[in-house]
C-alpha cells in the first residue's frame, strides 16, 4: 500500500509545480502594499487603480473586439470545414492542411502572416488581428465540431433528403441542430483563445491599437506590480471559467452522441 501512494508523488508534485505560481500571482494581486513580493495585508486597490488606468481598458476594449470577431468567424468558417471535411472528403492530407494551423508554432504563423500582410500591402490593425486569430480559431473550433459529426446519427439526415428535403433545408434543420452543443464549445474555446493570445496579436496589431496581452508586456517590462497581478488574476478567471464552461458543453455533446 506505501508503495502505491508514493506513485502518486510525482503527479502531485507536478501540479504542486505547476499551481503555485499562479496561487501566489491570485493572492499578492489582494496585497495592500506596492511590494510584489512582500504581502501586507488584503486590499482591492489595485482592481481600482486597474479600472481607473485608462490604457489598459483601451486594451480591454480592443482584445474584446479582436475575440468578438475571432469567434463569429472562427465559428462559422470552422463549422463549415468540419462538415466539409466529414462529409465530403475522404482525404487525410486535406485534414491534416485542414488542422495545421492549430499545430504550427505561434511564431511561425505570426511571422508568416505578417509577410502575407505586407506583400498584399494590407494595413496593421485589429482586423489584422482579427484574421490572424481566425486563422487557428476555425482550426479548433473545426476539430472539436467535427467530434461532434463522427458520433452524429446520419439517418436522420438521409431521412430528411429522401423526404426531399433541399441539402440547405438539411442542413439548417438536421444538421446545425445536432451540432450545437459542439459548435459552442468551439465557439468558446476560440474566444480564449483570443483573449490570451500574445505572440501573433505582437506581430500583426498596429502600435496605436494593442491588444490587452500587449499592454500586459509592456507594464512588465518595467517590473510586475501588484496591479499586474490583478490584472493577470482577472484573465485568468475568465480563461478557467470559459474553458469550464466549454469542456462542460463537450461532455454534452458526448452524451448525446
């Protein structure tokens, strides 16, 4: 029996690695004092302050656009190239090609697109960003629908054509109805996605219009602050209570498969 508990050291300890730092970043973003390190006693100043800084709500304004926009098309490119690729192709270098972009490297992509952008002569901006973040967006929104369509009961759709039913009627009545659940969680991972991204955003966002993970790289640049932390704290509760929230709805769509 000892020998069996101590299998599960390494697994604790591993998340013992893993979480206390962010244990640590939640609890001094409660500090009274200007001390990063040092905790002096519970206050909510620095949400305050945070709220009150007017370049990190432009932050806040324009990562909110970028992953509004991310997600509606993420969700409907996404959803189309899983039901294309279920349905009708049977290719597995088109799946492959299909879900690159969720695989590649953020650099490598940020880095490619940025060129694209500049032989094309596209101006930088938070379209730029938008389309950028699209680009991955659709790739896992594309894999977590098309789980959804590998355990969807088909008959219902052969039924619906055989009753002469159009393939668009199908679609809207049949289809996007049994993938709903699926399309959601899609839909919410790539608005973390988004809200979080860094690497490409740098890349490709104009200077006058950065991203909210941007303005977070340029404070700590010039050392982490108490506001820092209540600023990542604040990130971090929406990142675990949307994946949450979208893990919840793919064990839905699991159940209902």
């Amino acid at each position: 029996m000892p020998r069996r508990r101590l299998i599960y050291v390494p697994f604790w300890a591993t998340y013992v690695f893993l979480y206390t730092p962010i244990v640590v970043l939640v609890v001094m973003s409660f500090n009274s004092g200007k001390s990063p390190y040092v905790f002096q006693g519970v206050s909510l100043k620095w949400y305050g302050e945070l709220a009150a800084d007017a370049t990190v709500r432009q932050g806040l304004v324009n990562t909110l656009i970028v992953a509004a926009g991310t997600t509606v098309l993420s969700t409907v490119l996404g959803t189309l190239l899983a039901v294309g690729m279920a349905r009708h192709t049977r290719s597995r270098l088109l799946d492959a090609l299909g879900l690159l972009p969720a695989v590649l490297p953020d650099l490598v992509l940020a880095i490619g697109l940025l060129v694209f952008y500049s032989t094309v002569r596209m101006t930088l901006g938070l379209h730029s960003v938008i389309l950028a973040h699209t680009v991955f967006g659709m790739a896992f929104v594309a894999a977590v629908v098309r789980t959804r369509l590998t355990h969807a009961d088909t008959s219902l759709e052969e039924a619906s054509r055989d009753l002469g039913a159009s393939p668009l009627t199908t679609f809207t009545r049949i289809t996007l109805p049994t993938l709903a659940p699926g399309i959601a969680a899609g839909a919410l991972l790539a608005f973390t996605l988004s809200i979080d991204e860094f690497v490409i955003a740098f890349f490709t966002a104009a200077p006058t219009e950065p991203t909210l993970p941007i303005v977070i790289y340029s404070m700590v640049r010039f050392g982490v602050t108490p506001e820092i932390n209540a600023l990542a704290t604040i990130l971090l509760a929406v990142s675990f209570t949307v994946v949450i929230v979208a893990q919840r709805m793919t064990r839905l769509t699991e159940s209902l498969s």
